[in-house]
C-alpha cells in the first residue's frame, strides 16, 4: 500500500507526541517519535511517505495538495486533545476522499470505543506504537493486537490488549530520511541538524498526573539502538534528544549504551531522567559519552504534593540530585507541573523560589491537565473540575485548562506568565546563558527561543 504518516495542520504549532499533545511553549518542535518508529515498522511492506504539517508550516489547503499528489491507500496520522477539532475536521475530509485513517493520540487513550463510534472516518486508533498493530490492522487483521482498538466488517467496534507491556521489543530502524530537514528545532541543541531517538518505551514509574506510567516499560536492544545512531552518524546528524522517559532506570543497560556512545565519541546529547536515578557513575558516564544537557521532574516545592501524585522522592532528595548534575558538568533544565488542585499563590510562590534555588539553566512550566487514562483525570472528574465531554486542552500553557482549589483560570495563566518572567528576566541570569553559549548555532537557537518563551508570557 502507500501510506502516509502525518502529522496534521493546524492553526498553532502543536506537538502531538508520545500520548501527550501540547502547544510549544516557546518555538521548539522535535521529530514526532510516533511517526518515527512507526516509519520502520510500516517501511518493510509498504511505500511509505511523511507529511509533518508542524514543521513545514503548512496550512490545510496546501496539506491536502501535498496528500493529493500521494494517493495514499492509508493514513496513520497524528491526533491531539490540543487539537481535536481541528484535526477531526481535516481528517474527515481526507477519508472522504477515499483514504483509510488509522489514527494515534492522547484524546484516543480514554474511551476509545466512543471517539470511533463518534467518527464515521476513524478505522482504528493505535494505543502502542512500539508493536505491530499498525501493519496488521492494514492488512485486514481485527484480533491479534498489542493494543488497538478496531471497527470491524460487522461493524462492532473493540480494544484488543493482548501484548506484553514490559521487556523488550525491536522495531525495524526508524526512517529518518523520510522526515524534513528542515523546520524542527530543539531548544538544547548545541549543533544542527538534530534528531530524536527513542531507546525504550512507556515508564516503570507511576507518577499519577502522567500518561507514559500507564504505558508499561519496554526497552529496545542496545544494538539497534546503536544501529540507528550509526545510520543518523553516517547523514552527519551528531545531536541527538533520546525521548526516553527515565534515562537510565536500568542501570547496566544505560551503562553500555554511554560505553559505546563513548567510543564513538562524535554525539552530543540531551536525556531526561529523576534527581534520585542520576548517581555519580551513571553521570560521568553520561559526561563522557557526550551527554551535555538533562532534563529533570521537579514538580512542586511540596513534599506533601510529591508524595500524593507519587513522584517517589522529596524535595531533598531533588536538590541533591540536582547539585550531582552541576558538579558533573551538565546543564539542568527543571520540570515543574502547576495548577494542581491543592494550588495556590503561596505554593506558586514556593515552586518559584525552588527553582532558584536550585541554580536552574532553565525551567520549564507545565499547566496541569486531566490526561486521558491517568488517575489524576479521574480525581479532576471526581472533583468537579472537568467533565468528561471535555476533550481540548493545553499542557503548554497557551491556556489554563483546569482551576485549582482557589484560583480561577485566568489568575493560574497569570501567575503562571509572571513566574516564566521572574525566572528568565534576571539580569545575572541572562548574563550566564550569554556566556555558556558554545556556538553560533546555539546563539542564534537561544535568542529565538527566548524570545518565543517571552513574547507567550507578557
């Protein structure tokens, strides 16, 4: 068949990823790791083509031109709570026009049965993307899945769970080449171009407010893994962001990948990982292997909100983390979520102080939002601060989704701008990010996205 993996227009520059859509909350869109794995997995029995809307800023008239001058047989695209109307609509059209359209997305993780009973144009959603749902789906299988569900002959519709959801899992080596050269950015990326890379899948973790903890755990085998490095080596791409989630939750795993990281000696790198998974030996060699940048949940400043969303750490044991990652030399990059329902102004006030505190290269705001699946969403449902009819919103903050306990929508959005303002408008800090800059490249990406941060939170 000919099929199209997509990644729809939109109105703003949304990042529909990994089960969790946003708006950009400054200017960065990285490659979407859905569509990149799914490219190997599809690429072995069919012609396959990408269409990343997001990056090429295209609108929908154009879109549809570009799909046009394909014909595919089939389209596995891209959907968002974000932007669910939007992409409902563009959809629509497209199997109108003869398409089948598998589709993969946060708004489909929850009652999935009812978004394709709603949608006359939606032949499956894939709830796992590291399987082989989506070949066996296209050609014709209605039963054996890892996790999908189904609108079959008869018309019934069905989740399948039937596969593993920790060990491991291989997927053919995802096609880069297929993706745009052009219009991704990353805001720690010290050299162009860059790439993401996904090592294994879902989170051992379960963090109540996210949706990869309810995914399970896979790893891939640290020979593909290598293999698909090599191959983006080999198209002089020497940046990489690894998408996983917990960076080294598997301690001699991560310690062979770093080893043979270390010996090629030719990548820079971005991860995520916690304060309490980053020890010495694992950081030196991350050092070495050519990690520069880490990316951190801190969350709130309040032992008691750590432990009741089950973060698995204090705040001490945070602040330590974080003094281990400066004595090795790495940037820090702090993730905080805010507008819990416990929130108020003084608590606001205390995350920011926290994150001064501790010294921060950057800091990153995520609105609180009910995802689909989590159990956090059943306790918003439960405490009246959403419906269930409520399918649109934003974790990138371009709009408060949730009131909390004592602050209405509008005051959270406020709040949430002045503490982006406070963090990043101090005169020695500005002046720290002007001289760690290492390139031309990182210059110019600094000032664009400092620039989109601020022009977002006036």
């Amino acid at each position: 068949m000919r099929v199209l993996l997509l990644n729809p227009p939109g109105k703003r520059i949304y990042i529909r990823d990994y089960f969790c859509s946003k708006t950009t909350k400054s200017n960065y869109l990285f490659h979407p790791v859905d569509l990149l794995v799914l490219s190997g997995t599809l690429a072995r029995e069919h012609e396959i083509a990408v269409l990343d809307c997001m990056a090429e800023r295209l609108d929908p008239e154009a879109a549809r031109a570009r799909i046009a001058a394909f014909a595919p047989d089939a389209i596995v695209s891209l959907v968002g709570s974000v932007s669910w109307d939007e992409d409902r609509e563009f959809l629509a059209r497209e199997a109108q026009r003869g398409a089948r359209v598998l589709a993969i997305g946060d708004v489909l993780q929850e009652a999935s049965e009812q978004r394709l009973a709603e949608n006359a144009w939606l032949e499956a959603a894939l709830h796992d993307f590291s399987s082989e749902d989506a070949p066996r789906i296209l050609a014709g299988e209605r039963d054996e899945f890892c996790d999908a569900t189904v609108r079959r002959a008869d018309g019934s519709i069905a989740r399948v769970r039937r596969g593993p959801r920790k060990g491991s899992f291989r997927v053919p080596r995802p096609r880069h080449e297929l993706f745009p050269r052009e219009g991704y950015r990353f805001s720690f990326a010290r050299r162009a171009p860059f790439a993401t890379v996904l090592s294994d899948y879902g989170c051992p973790y379960p963090c109540t407010f996210c949706v990869i903890g309810t995914l399970g755990f896979k790893t891939r085998p640290v020979t593909d893994v290598l293999e698909e490095l090599d191959a983006l080596r080999a198209r002089g791409v020497r940046e990489i962001f690894f998408m996983d989630q917990t960076f080294g939750v598997l301690r001699e795993r991560a310690l062979e990948l770093c080893g043979e990281l270390e010996r090629r000696g030719d990548l820079g790198w971005t991860a995520f990982t916690r304060p309490d998974t980053a020890d010495d030996e694992l950081l030196a060699a991350m050092k070495r292997a050519g990690c520069h940048t880490l990316i951190l949940g801190v969350e709130s400043a309040s032992d008691e909100v750590l432990a009741a969303y089950k973060k698995g750490y204090r705040a001490s044991v945070v602040r330590e983390g974080f003094a281990r990652v400066k004595r090795h030399g790495l940037r820090t990059v702090g993730t905080f979520i805010i507008g819990l329902p416990e929130e108020d102004e003084a608590s606001l006030a205390r995350t920011l102080e926290l994150a001064l505190e501790l010294d921060l290269d950057f800091m990153s705001l995520n609105m609180a939002v009910p995802r689909f699946g989590t159990p956090f969403r059943a306790r918003a449902l439960e405490l009246g601060l959403c419906g269930p009819a409520d399918l649109v919103m934003d974790q990138g903050g371009a709009d408060a989704f949730l009131p909390t306990s004592t602050l209405d929508r509008g005051a959270m959005l406020a709040l949430k701008k002045r503490m982006v303002r406070r963090f990043y408008l101090r005169p020695g800090y500005l002046l720290r990010r002007l001289a760690s800059v290492r390139s031309l490249h990182e210059l110019r990406a600094q000032a664009r996205e400092g620039l989109a941060l601020l022009t977002r939170n006036v």
